[in-house]
C-alpha cells in the first residue's frame, strides 16, 4: 500500500492504493474501486509506503479495499509536512 503525491502544474493530489506495474518512468497504481492510474515519474513529489512488511499476493489482497488501518496514522501525519 502506498500514498503518492503527484503534482500537475500548480495543482498536487494524494493517490493510495497498490502498487500494480513499475516502469522506467512511470508506476500504475490500483486504487481501492479497481481503477488503475498511471503516474509518470516526473509528476511524483513523495511516495509513503503504508506496509513495509513483505506479503505474499494472498495476503496483499486483503489490502485491496481496506484503506483505513490503525497504523496509517502516524504515516500520513508524516505525508502532512
């Protein structure tokens, strides 16, 4: 599970859900309603990683959806700087 902020010009938004495909340039993210987003390099300002223990795709799955965990707290009061 991640959190991305991109940057588009002078607008900035938040997208979180699983990382899918990672590219030279560019990472697709799936999002919690199943639409993957293609985010180029060039747009990333911060990546916050919600899980850094290694899981299995069984137990990522379980992720999918579920974007509301006790500890991603103290991850996004970090993300806030």
């Amino acid at each position: 599970m991640v959190i991305i902020e991109v940057v588009s010009g002078e607008k900035s938004e938040n997208i979180r859900g699983l990382l899918s495909q990672v590219g030279t340039d560019y990472v697709d993210i799936k999002k919690s309603d199943g639409k993957v987003v293609t985010i180029l390099q060039s747009q990333i300002l911060k990546i916050v990683w919600l899980d850094r223990k290694k899981a299995s795709p069984l137990d990522r799955a379980k992720y999918v959806g579920d974007f509301h965990s006790e500890e991603d707290g103290d991850f996004l009061e970090d993300f806030e700087e």
